[in-house]
C-alpha cells in the first residue's frame, strides 16, 4: 500500500486549478495534516483529497488565497475553549 503522502502527492485533480504556489501550500498543509493523524485508513485520505480539491475550487473560483481558506478551516475546526484560539468578546448592550 502507497503512503498517504505518495497519494496526495500523486492525485494532480487536488490542484489542477492553482498556480504553483497556492498548490505547494495547499498540498503541504494536506501533508501536515496527514502527518498529524499518523496511520489513516483509505477513507481518511479519500476525505483529506475531498477537502483539498474543495479548497483549491473555492481559491480559484473566488480568488481567495488558498492561506486564507485554510486559516478558516483550521478556526473552524478549533476546539471551544481551546486555549490556542482567543476567546470571542462578550456582546454589550
């Protein structure tokens, strides 16, 4: 069985649609991830491929900058109270 590195790194339908650099950061940041959960099964990856060619659509279609894409997925996937995160403001009235 390939590594989860070799099949992020081999599938080009992940970055078909970015220009050289938003593709290295996309695809690093699928690395980093991939690193992250250690052993993943072929769902895990299938998932990981998903949400790569997500991002790299939503850069290209909107022009938002894939660091930006992921800075959201990554605050969106914070823990609440996690101590890395700040803490939302209070409302006043």
């Amino acid at each position: 069985m390939r590594r989860p590195i070799e099949e992020l790194l081999e599938d080009e339908t992940i970055t078909e649609m970015l220009p050289d650099g938003e593709a290295s950061l996309l695809l690093g940041w699928l690395i980093s991830l991939a690193e992250e959960e250690g052993e993943l099964d072929s769902e895990t990856i299938g998932h990981l491929k998903l949400l790569g060619r997500k991002v790299a659509r939503i850069s290209s279609l909107w022009g938002v900058p894939v660091s930006e894409l992921v800075d959201l997925v990554e605050t969106a996937w914070e823990e609440p109270g996690d101590p890395s995160g700040s803490e939302p403001e209070p409302v006043r009235a």
